[in-house]
C-alpha cells in the first residue's frame, strides 16, 4: 500500500482535456470534462468513454479455480459458458460484503477473470488470498497491467465496429451479435491480448475494452477523434443510481449484506457451500432488519448522502446512501437503507433536508428502463 | 479563471455582497458556481426570515451535491430571487446577475469583516 496517489493510464489525456480530477479509490479521476449533465445525456442518448483503467483486475486458474471461485463467490460458477460473466459478491462469513465484481469464465479450462472495484483491489487480493489454502490455484492481480475503457450508450455498438475497424469482417458480426454479460478476446498485431465485452454500470448498452495501456491510449484517442463524449465518474455515478446499480461503500458494504441490499437474486443458496451462505440464508428466511429501497420525494428538493429518513412522528427510521435529482427523469429520488418494517412500496417516509422536512415514498430501485442488448 | 466583480465584498464561503444603504444584496461568486457545476435546485429562505452572519440561509444543489449558502450579514430577508425556483441555471449563466436574497441589515460594521475583490482574488483559485 502505498500513501500516494494513483494515477491512470489515461491521466495526462484527462487533464490535457481539462477535466475536473478529484481522488477516487485512491486514483486520481476525472469527475467530469464538460457537465455532469451533458455527458450523462450523452451516454443516455449517443454514446459516451469512461476511463476506468483503475477498476481491478484478478486472474484466477488451477485445477481447483472453479470450486475455489464459487467457494468466494455468491453466484454460481459451475458449468459457466466460456466467454460468460456473472455477476455477484464476495462476502465474510456474517454475510457482510468483501466486494461486488465481474467474473469472466475464459476461453480457457479452468481460468476466471475477477474485475473488482479500485477501492478494494488490496483487500480481495488478501481476501482470495486467505480462502485459498486447500485449493491448487493461482491468484495473479495484474490490476496494474491493465487499462480499461467503458464505451457506453445506444451508439456504442456501431463505435465499437469502426473503433475496432473490423467493418465487414466475422469479427464485426461477432462484436455486433455479443449478448449482454458475454466477452470476446482479440489481439493486437504485437499479440497483446484485448478482451472486449458487453457490460457496463450505466443502464444503457455498452461495451468494456480491457488491454494494455499503450492500446488503452490509441483507443482513446481514436475515440476522441471520432466526437466520442469523454464522461466522467460524475455521471457514472448519476447513471448507475438511475439504473439501480449499487456502489459498493453506498449500497454495498462489510455492514450491508446482498439480502439487504435486494440482491438474493445473485446469491445461489442452494449452492453447497459459499463464505457467508449461512448468514444470508438465515437473514433471507428470517428478513434482514434493514433493507436497502428507493424513495421518491414529492417536492423537488434533493436527498443526498447521509440525510436521515423519518417517519411523519420524526423518529428516525433510516438513512439516504446516494440520491440526485435524476437528469433523465427529472424526478428527487434516492437510494435508502430503511427499517425493513417502511420498506414496502408506497410506504410515505420523510427526508429531513437541513432545517425542513419532506415527504416522500417508497418506489422501486430501478428508477430508469434500462436498455441492455439481452 | 473565475470573473471577480469590482465593487462587491466577499466572504469566505464565496458568497458576494452589493451594498445598497442598509440594504445587503447576496449572491455567489463565479468560482463558487464553476467549482458546483450544473446549479439544479436553489434552497431559498422566506422572505422576513432571520438571518446571521455566518450562519447558513438555504442552499444551491448541483447535479453531484449540496452546497450550504451562509450569510454574510445579520439581518432579516426583505426579498427572494424566485425566479431562480424556476430557473436555477441563472446563477451559472450569471452569477453576479442573479442574486439570491436582500437582506435589510441589523449592523452594517458586520461589513468590514468582509474582503473586497482583491483581497478575494487571493482565495478564488
């Protein structure tokens, strides 16, 4: 661990560009080149290229890849798909979250790709570390030899065909025909492997690039050459809470298990086993005490992190982890981790905003019609 | 670089001052607006509230976060900018323009506390 800042592959090009940078898990990011504003609309409605080269990435292989895996995953990996990719969480044994992350059944026997997120890159290394004895694998995070770009929004399949200037090839049929949650590999003329997929965190259709940073900068380049909106975290936070999408340390974390965050539907209990199964069949049978639900407020003001959410009486029943005034819906609407008792939908609830009040319901999470290409 | 009005005070917490009689004036500056970004929502005051140096009176929301406005003057609130419930971009496309409350001050020596444009120059960047 190092105590000073982290910088991407992309970083000169980000403040050539004149980007706002803040530090973000521990890099130094752009927050946004333009607006927040126009770049979300971008993504919503062209096409738009993150920089999120400081995502992480591990690779897991051995003959016990696939038991160890499932073993530290709350999805199920056996009989994966080469080419698939699940998502799903890493969680300590009382059900608490270690990470959320991707993981690539490769086009390889016994071979995973898990993309986990910046903040945590150190802690799920010792964590896959630390669960791994009895199994004959190999834990390799290569995080730092790895850019990756998100090209996002319903323009980016075409962007990616003339990106990759495979027009009229097989390999252009097959990037077009790549279903949502599924990879291709290709190699650059060096033999440099670029794994592209048909993934994101926007709620639009988009693709992720992952390869080296020298390709990582021609690609980036050749997308600014094009007109492509560079985006910033900015949005890719208004995007992701649009489309329902947690993050992990908001809607995620040692204290927020899946079951509480809504997410049962990626933890396979009847798997034989998995760290933190126990705990989160028990929370799921039992109801886990807090639930995490999305609250609309009537009146336009705007419910941010850490503002309480009452009842009318104002006693506290929970407490607001992201919330925007959405740009795409034009809607005060934030993510919330509530007593499980107020999380029913249509339950009224209010936000205290400084000095006032105001009132509100229960809606669901998915705020926004996500357009992934299934 | 951010424009810095002549002939206004400032404070601290990037709000701006014009002085008409016993009359404060507020708004914020362009730094403040530029560091917000895209202005969505302004949390305004009623008109006869109480104010005080210092202490906050409502807020601007961007699009990422809530900034808290505080008062530079002690006083109580004679008018709101209501045009910005409805157009609250108008502190990003103007901001010297588009000023938020008047205050009808309670003790105009709370003014020299205030730095002039220079002197705020210093802090803007």
């Amino acid at each position: 661990m190092s105590d000073t800042i982290k910088t991407t592959c992309l970083h000169d090009k980000h403040l050539a560009l004149g980007a706002k940078m803040s530090p973000f898990a521990g890099f130094d990011m752009p927050i946004q080149y333009s607006s927040i504003t126009e770049e979300h609309n971008a993504v919503r409605k062209a096409v738009g290229v993150f920089d999120v080269s400081h995502m992480g990435e591990i690779f897991v292989s051995g003959p016990d890849a696939e038991s160890f895996v499932n073993h530290i995953f709350t999805n199920d990996v056996r009989g994966m798909e080469d080419g698939h990719i699940l998502y799903g969480m890493m969680c300590y044994p009382d059900g608490g979250v270690v990470d959320d992350l991707l993981v690539y059944k490769e086009f390889e026997q016994d071979h995973y790709l898990l993309v986990v997120n910046a903040a945590n890159i150190d802690k799920d290394d010792e964590w896959l570390r630390s669960n791994a004895a009895g199994y004959d694998v190999v834990i390799d995070n290569q995080s730092e030899a790895w850019g990756q770009l998100a090209v996002q929004g319903p323009g980016s399949e075409d962007e990616i065909v003339s990106l990759l200037g495979i027009d009229g090839t097989e390999a252009e049929e097959e990037i077009r025909n790549l279903k949502f949650y599924t990879f291709a590999d290709a190699e650059d003329d060096k033999g440099n492997r670029v794994i592209i997929s048909r993934t994101g965190y926007t709620g639009e259709d988009g693709y992720e690039i992952y390869a080296t940073p020298d390709n990582i900068n021609y690609l980036w380049d050749e997308l600014m050459s094009d007109g492509v909106a560079p985006c910033g975290l900015g949005c890719r936070d208004t995007l992701r809470f649009e489309a329902g999408l947690p993050l992990y340390g908001d809607e995620l974390s040692a204290e927020i298990s899946p079951v509480m965050a809504g997410l049962s539907m990626f933890c396979k209990l009847d798997k034989p086993e998995f760290v933190g199964k126990e705990a989160l069949a028990s929370q799921k049978a039992e109801g886990a005490p807090r639930k995490l639900v999305g609250i609309e407020l009537h009146d336009v003001a705007i419910p941010r992190a850490g503002y309480p959410v009452e009842l009318e009486d104002g006693t506290q029943v929970g407490v607001v982890t992201t919330g925007y005034h959405s740009i795409s819906l034009d809607r005060s609407i934030c993510f919330a981790l509530v007593d499980s008792k107020v999380s029913a939908l249509g339950t009224p609830l209010w936000i205290r905003i400084r000095k006032k009040v105001f009132p509100g319901e229960v809606v669901k999470k998915r705020f926004y019609q996500t357009n992934y290409k299934k | 670089m951010a424009k810095i009005n002549e002939g206004l005070l400032y404070c601290e917490s990037h709000e701006w001052v014009k002085v008409d009689g016993n009359v404060a004036i507020i708004g914020v500056s362009d730094f403040a607006q530029e560091e917000m970004g895209d202005i969505t929502y302004v949390d305004l005051p009623s008109e006869g509230d109480t104010v005080t140096a210092g202490e906050d009176f409502g807020a601007l929301e961007s699009v990422k976060a809530s900034s808290e406005l505080y008062s530079p003057v002690s006083g109580t609130v004679i008018a709101v900018n209501s045009e910005l419930e409805d157009a609250p971009e108008k502190v990003n496309e103007d901001p010297y323009a588009s000023w938020i409350i008047k205050v009808e001050m309670s003790d105009t020596k709370e003014l020299d506390a205030l730095m002039n444009a220079s002197s705020y120059a210093e802090i803007a960047k």
